[in-house]
C-alpha cells in the first residue's frame, strides 16, 4: 500500500474534524466544547505528522509531498 493511500484517511479525518470545529465556532458554542474539539484536532495533526514520518522512513513508500512548492502571495 502507497503511502498516500495510507495518509489520505488521516487527513481527511482531521478535516472533518476542522470543518466542525469552525461551524461549532460560527455557530457560538460553548468554549469547553470549542477547547474539547481543538484537543481533538491537535491529537489528530501530531498523529498525522507521526504516520507522515514514519512514511517518509519507509523506504519503499511512495510519498507525495503535500507542501507547496512556493507559497502564492495575497493581495
């Protein structure tokens, strides 16, 4: 299995997880609730970060990188 295969579950679980936070956030809910799901999403992104280095030790993955390769600036 590629490692893309085994990263793109990874992150598109943490941003559903972001998405809600930010509707939780429009939405005005309460700040426990707002402080529970940020916990969440920082487990989520060190347990990414983790499975992307491990990945990238792996020597017979594939990884595509998902950083851009020049940021584009704003107006």
């Amino acid at each position: 299995m590629s490692g893309d295969r085994r990263l793109a579950p990874l992150v598109a679980h943490l941003r559903a997880h972001v998405a809600e936070l930010r509707r939780l956030e429009r939405e005005g809910a309460a700040p426990a609730e707002l402080d529970a799901r940020r916990a969440v999403v920082a487990r989520l992104q060190h347990h990414l970060a983790e499975a992307v280095r491990a990945a990238v030790a792996t020597p017979d993955v594939d990884v595509v990188p998902l950083v851009l390769q020049e940021e584009v600036p704003r107006a």
